[in-house]
C-alpha cells in the first residue's frame, strides 16, 4: 500500500474573523472531499483569521498515480481562488 501527502498553506487577505476564515475552510475542504475522494484536515494556524494549513491524504498501490492525484488536487485548490496557496509539500511513501 502507498499513502500520499499533500499539506497545504493558503493566505486568506480579507478575512475578519475566525468565522469568514472557517467559512472558507469548510467549503473547501467538502469540495476537495467529494471530488477527490480524499481524507482532508485544517491541520495548523487554526487560530490564524487569515492563514490556514490543510492536510490532505490518499491511498493506493502506485505511488505515480498518488502523485498524479495530489498534483491534481493541488491544482483544484489553485483555481478555486477561494485562497491563496503560499507553500505545498506533497509526498508517497510505501507502507508495510
């Protein structure tokens, strides 16, 4: 089994408040969810109104196509322009 990675930190200029930045995570977080069939987290900065940090995983048997797919994935994230993406590390590694 392979595992991927993806962490993610976005900037989100114009955020007031804790719940203007949730708002986003949220909406984001479903609609990487649903697309990708990914686990996905607000992993840091949870206190942060305008940085957030996302982690995201996927499982498989080719760590090509996992890395294809967080590839991918990232790029939704790019274009949703519901944040700015600042910094990614992606990562496969093979398990057991």
């Amino acid at each position: 089994m392979v595992v991927g990675f993806l962490e993610v930190t976005l900037s989100m200029e114009g955020n007031t408040s804790l719940k203007d930045k949730r708002r986003v995570v949220k909406s984001l977080l479903g609609r990487v969810r649903s697309r990708f069939n990914a686990s996905a987290s607000e992993v840091g900065l949870a206190d942060s109104h305008g940085t957030a940090i996302l982690g995201f995983t996927v499982c498989g048997g080719d760590a090509r196509v996992l890395g294809s797919v967080l590839d991918h994935l990232l790029n939704f994230i790019e274009e949703a322009a519901m944040a700015q993406v600042v910094d990614s590390r992606s990562e496969c590694m093979r398990v057991g």
